[in-house]
C-alpha cells in the first residue's frame, strides 16, 4: 500500500521510499464521512488507514494484511487511533467475512492497493528482488510453497506457461528451458541466480527493464496468488458494502488493472451488450455505479516525488441497493 512496486520498471528493483501512491486521490474517490465503517485491505504501513481516520474522529477502519511483519510494524498505529482501529493478519480476499467476524459490516468503504509493497521489495531476505542477492521466497505470508519450490519442481512446459500467463515474458519457453538446465547442475536457491539465468536468454538495451523483471513478476504473482485473491477481493467488495459506500482499488499492473476494469464495467452495466446470434439473457440490474469514468493517475508532482507512482491506475465503483451476485471466482 505504501510505495507499492511499479512492476514494469522497478519491479524487483532497488529501494524506495514508503510513499502511499495516489493518497489524495484515494481519500477523494473513498469519500470518507463521520462515523463510517471502513476497511484497508492492504494495510502494508498503514498509509491509508491513517488518512481515513484522520478525515473523522468517529470513523472505524478494519486494516488486513497477510505480511506478519506489516502487522507487528502497525502495532503503534493501532495505539494511536485508540480502539477505532483493528489490524487483522489475513488475506483481503476474505475481507467480507472478517467484517462481519468484527462487527463492521456493512461497510461504508473498501480501499486495495494491489501488489507487493516497498518494505517487501527492499528487504533481501524476503526474496522479492533481484537488485540484491537474498534467497528465493517470496511469500507474502511467510509461509506455503515458495518461489524456490516452483523453480525447482515445476516441468518445463508448465513453467513456461506460468511466466508468460503471468509475467507477459515473450521468451518464457526460453526462460523455462534455461532454469530447468541449470537446476540439473545446482538447485536454484538465490534470487541472483535466477536473475541471472534469465538474463543469459532474455537480452534487453540499457535503458530496458531488467531482463528477469517479468519472470519475477510470473513467479511472484503465481506464489502468492494474487490475481485470484483479488478476484475474491472484488466479490467480496461486493457482499460486504452498503448501499452508498464506494469501492477504491489502485493497481500496477495491466493484468489486474484489466480483472478491475472488466468487474466494475460488468457490475456497473456498462460491459458490451449481448451478439444479436446469441440466446437472449435477462439484463441484470447494477450492483455499482461508476465514480471514476477514467481511471486516476498521478500528477506530475507524485510523479517526480515518487517513480513508483507511474503505472498506478485507480478506480472506483459506489454500491447499488440491488443484491449481490453469486461468486465466480477462480479457486
């Protein structure tokens, strides 16, 4: 949520400064009133969480994060706000069920900042980067299969798939064919040694992104599931506002920037209308109206205070009174 990383430049890159992207324009579009009940579902150094507290005394925010260590680093925060903030260690997919589970619900407003935040890409030791040499995880959560463990294990053809489903790597069979080589010599356990290995097929000019930044992107995206949490996200958005509160999602990338647009277009009825050779179907009425037509970019202010902000896109939806639809999300 904090500086969270611009996957098409610095993706696995260096470091940068916890900077939340586009926190006016997410404080405008959230549209926070006194005494409402909001949620942050990427809470990473609480920079939203603050801002939305900060707009009324009385508001209450529930701020998840499946990062242990975003949450131990939240604690203060959790002091200062003095009982209106609970900081929940879990997945923001499951963001409906934990505000009914603390008594938020229904909800005045919803925020997601998508993607893996600064303080993950600057530690080495997580293994979200490149730029420095650590091992390769890449857990969000700390726990479960690792990067290391798809590396090493997947068959080539799969792996390929992965890289280019997810990382939008041309040369993915490339890229598969050269990690499958080298793990026969020597498992591949560090991030520079996958960088490098990637890089001894995928060529780039100096002014390129780094060779390996999308096969990290495709392996991280695929360790932490990130797409179909988000995919949950957004239904569970859905079930857990109430009418008036406003849904703000800011992404990075283009593949989840397009799961979002095509979401709100569908649930706002703004999708494309039936093939005249197709059965008619009943139209469904709204669950959302649009708030922003366009998604939001940053200014040429946050642009030059904050690189990262460059690919960032924000959009918002407001709830309906009509009832949610059934889920269909990817499990």
């Amino acid at each position: 949520m904090t500086g969270r990383g611009d996957r098409t430049s610095d993706a696995a890159g260096g470091p940068a400064r916890h900077v939340p992207v586009l926190l006016n324009e997410v404080v405008d579009a959230l549209a926070p009133r006194p005494g409402g009940r909001y949620l942050d579902g990427t809470f990473g150094a609480g920079g939203y969480t603050r801002a939305v507290l900060e707009a009324a005394p009385d508001i209450r925010v529930i701020a998840v994060d499946r990062d242990p260590g975003a949450i131990a680093g939240g604690a203060a925060l959790v002091s200062e706000a003095a009982g209106r903030l609970t900081l929940v260690e879990g997945r923001f997919g499951d963001l409906a069920d934990l505000a009914e589970q603390f008594d938020l619900a229904p909800l005045d407003g919803i925020v997601l900042d998508i993607g893996v935040s600064s303080m993950q890409l600057d530690d080495p030791g997580r293994g979200f980067s490149f730029r420095a040499d650590g091992p390769l995880d890449m857990r969000m959560e700390q726990s479960g299969p690792s990067a290391e463990d798809l590396v090493n294990g997947m068959e080539e053809g799969p792996l390929a798939d992965l890289i280019y489903a997810y990382g939008e790597e041309r040369k993915s069979r490339s890229v598969a064919r050269a990690i499958v080589q080298a793990r026969k010599v020597e498992r591949i356990t560090t991030t520079k040694r996958l960088a490098d290995i990637v890089a001894s097929v995928v060529r780039s000019r100096p002014d390129d992104i780094h060779p390996a930044t999308r096969t990290f992107q495709a392996l991280r995206i695929a360790v932490n599931d990130e797409l179909g949490e988000l995919e949950r996200a957004l239904a569970g958005a859905e079930k857990a506002l109430a009418p008036g509160g406003r849904l703000v999602v800011v992404t990075f990338h283009s593949l989840e920037d397009r799961i979002v647009k095509q979401f709100m277009a569908d649930r706002s009825g703004r999708t494309a209308g039936p093939s005249r050779h197709a059965p008619a179907a009943a139209a469904l009425e709204p669950t959302f109206v649009q708030v922003t037509r366009k998604p939001v970019t940053a200014s040429h202010a946050e642009l030059r205070a904050n690189p990262r902000s460059r690919s960032a896109k924000l959009r918002a939806v407001e709830r309906t009174e009509v009832e949610a639809r059934p889920e269909r999300t990817r499990r």
